[in-house]
C-alpha cells in the first residue's frame, strides 16, 4: 500500500519545502518534459505547412503522439530493471532517455519534410517514445523522492517547469524560425536538453523500495494485483475518470465561445497569454502550498468545489457579453481554480502508487487522467450546439458533482491516514 499522508505542517516547515532543492528539481524536470511536446505538435506543423506539405498528411501526424498515452505498456520494464550501479534505478534510465531524446530531437532537424514526409514521421515518433518514456520515469522519480504531503507541491513545480518548456519550444521555437532554417532550431531545442540532464547527474537518487519486482511478470502483474486489492480501488479510478472532467469539457471548446460573444483573436491572445498562463501558474504554486497545510482530502474537496464554481463564470460572461475586463476575471478565477486543482489531483494519484512498482502504477492512473481531455471532450460541442452556451456551461457545472461525491467514499480511510506520523521527509 502507499505510505500515509503526511499530518499538517508548519509555516516554517512548508516554506523550508518550497525554497528545498527537491522542488527545483521537480521544476528542471519539469522543463525537460514539456520541452519535446510540441516539437512534434505545433512547431512541427508549421514546417511542415512552410515545406508544401499537404494537410491531410499534416493532420496524421497527430498519430506521432501515441506513445504518450500507451506508455504504461512498456513501464514495466523500467520498474523491474536498472541499467546503471553508479546512478540507480531512475537515474540510470533518465540519463538514458534524455540522451536518446536529445539525438531522436537533432534527427529530426537533419529530415526533410518536402523530401521525405514519412522520415519526418518516424524521427518525430522516436522523439515521442523517448519523451514518454522520460516522463514514466520523471514521475516515478518525484513520487519516490518526495514525502506523501509534498506531491501537491512538488506537481505544482513540474507542471510549472512543464509549461515553461512547451512555452520555449513553441513560442520561441516559432520565432527563431523566422530567422533561421526550421533544422537550426531543432538543434537548439536539442542543445536545451542538456539543462534536464545537468538535473539527472546532480540529483540524489531515491531509495529502492523493499520488494520491487525481480522478474519482468512480477513487473507486469504485480502492479495490478496490488492495486485492486486496495479498497475502493474501482471507484478511485471512476473518480480519476471525472474529478475534473467538468472543467475539462467547459475548457475545451472556450475559443468558439468567446468568438461567438465578439471577441477579437488579438483580444483573447492577449488575456489568455497575459491572464490565463500565469493565474494557472499561481494556483498550482497556492494549491502545493494549500495541500501541505490542509492534506489531500481537504484540498480535492475545496479545490473540487472551487472549480465548479468557476465554471459559472461562464455562464455570466455569456450574459455579460463582450467585456475585455469580464473575459480577465473568468479566465483568471478559471486558470486558478485549475491549476489549484491540478496540484491535488496529482498529489492524490501519487499517493496511491505503491513505491515498489512506481513506474507502472502511475503511468497507468496518468494516462487514465488523460481521458476525459482526448474522449470525453469530444462531444462538447455537439452539447454546445444543442443547449447553448448557457446551458452547456451549466450542463459543465453540474458534471462536477459526481466526482466530488465519489470522494465522499474515500473519506474514512484518507483522513485516518492524514491522522498518522508524518513520513520521513528525503533530504
């Protein structure tokens, strides 16, 4: 089973964690992750449009991505073996990954995509693979290293370091290449990956839970039996499906609405790049912190509620019309409530991992987490069609409760474990 949560800290305590080197850690980590996502999304597509490919083509390209949701299938392999004495278990895989992410990144920059679009697809696809499989270990490495109580934080770091890395790569990935050839820039984003490697070199490596598999099966079906023995262990997964899946759909199909309302594309740029980005910032920094003084079950509950509530901001911009200072203040009240909600949403996956089989577990709960965005989402706007805006928002709103009422369940023995000592703290 998961170690307890960690009881309520002091003030002194919670910002001696959040100055601590293991949160830059999580943060450079971060960074390295979200570095490679849309090297082979947006900034991708745009070569690919500037090169005379045709937009059929460019749209299978999204298929490249598919590793990123399979990546529990080969997850076993990195919880049962260690390629590396000297750097560990984690680290020796991290290395490894980032160095091959690194040279599958610089392949890609020597394709063509006039030439030979089926090279571009296989250099990005080994670029995929090799992110996935960083992330598999990226956040096994955070839950292994950090306390029960600083996951919430710790997410908050990453997800943070994660933008900052898909803000680079994107944004300024798209502006150097006004100036220099589509390749150059994929050899400098490359060059950026050494700031993730410098980060696996200098990291403490965590501690090997006792009982970690010894056979590749064990490796494989440990992970699940463990699992579905733990109570609630079905409808936890029911929650992960729709905790957040209220703010997900109402999320998805905002451009169309704020079109709909008159907004210019300049003014909903600018408050989202100016409002939205850095309120989410700021609510997953405030939700770490929040989580380290209340305990996951307090902040899923607070959190849960904040977001629904927000959703409604919908509803009376849809009333309010078009109003630059309106659109802020959702955007704002939304991103923070999100991010804040994010923070204990992976806290709360991470506390369920069993340290022994890290690896597997959560790359199985993270991807389911990934559902609600790619499937669930998807009809939104066949509702939006159907209800209206207002309707559909409330219609958002109200598929919240569901998930907080699953969390009810999880009552009795959370809050018994948030009761228990604090786990030791990793230094």
């Amino acid at each position: 089973m998961a170690t307890p949560l960690a009881a309520k800290r002091s003030n002194r305590d919670i910002l001696r964690v959040f100055f601590s080197g293991r949160m830059l850690i999580a943060l450079l980590m971060g960074f390295s992750s979200g570095l490679p996502l849309l090297l082979t999304g947006s900034v991708l597509q745009a070569w690919m449009t500037e090169a005379g490919v045709n937009l059929g083509e460019i749209g299978l390209f999204a298929l490249v991505g598919l590793p990123y949701t399979l990546k529990f299938a080969w997850a076993p392999i990195l919880d049962r073996y260690s390629l590396s004495t000297f750097l560990g278990r984690r680290r020796g895989w991290l290395l490894v990954t980032q160095l091959a992410l690194t040279l599958a990144i610089v392949g890609l920059g020597f394709t063509n995509p006039a030439v030979s679009p089926f090279g571009v697809a296989v250099a990005a696809l080994l670029v995929t693979f090799f992110s996935a499989s960083q992330d598999i270990v990226i956040d096994a490495y955070r839950r292994e290293s950090l306390a029960d109580d600083e996951q919430g934080l710790g997410a908050s770091f990453y997800v943070n370091g994660y933008r900052v890395g898909m803000l680079l790569a994107s944004g300024g990935g798209l502006i150097l290449a006004d100036f220099i050839p589509f390749s150059w820039v994929y050899f400098i984003m490359a060059a950026t990956m050494l700031a993730g490697i410098v980060t696996t070199l200098f990291a403490r490596e965590p501690e090997v839970a006792i009982g970690t598999p010894k056979t590749l099966q064990e490796a494989v079906i440990q992970p699940f039996t463990d699992y579905f023995s733990r109570q609630d262990a079905v409808w936890i997964l029911a929650f992960i499906l729709l905790y957040k899946i209220g703010d997900v759909m109402a999320t998805h199909i905002t451009t169309p609405f704020y079109l709909d309302l008159g907004f210019t594309k300049t003014e909903i740029g600018t408050v989202v790049k100016l409002f939205g980005f850095w309120a989410t910032v700021a609510g997953g920094l405030i939700g770490g912190l929040l989580i380290l003084h209340w305990g996951i079950y307090r902040s899923l509950w607070r959190f849960g509620i904040l977001q629904m509530v927000t959703i409604l901001g919908f509803v009376a911009l849809a009333q309010a019309g078009h109003s630059v200072p309106a659109l802020a203040l959702v955007i704002t009240g939304e991103n923070l409530a999100g991010g804040m909600g994010t923070s204990a949403f992976i806290a709360f996956m991470a506390s369920l991992t069993n340290k022994k089989f890290t690896a597997t577990q959560y790359a199985l709960l993270s991807s389911l987490m990934g559902i609600p965005r790619v499937i669930l989402a998807a009809p939104t706007g066949y509702l939006a069609a159907g209800l209206g805006w207002e309707g559909f928002f409330w219609f958002c709103t109200l598929s919240a409760l569901p998930g907080l009422w699953l969390l009810t369940r999880f009552r009795s023995w959370m809050e018994v474990e948030e009761r228990k000592e604090p786990t030791s703290t990793p230094r």
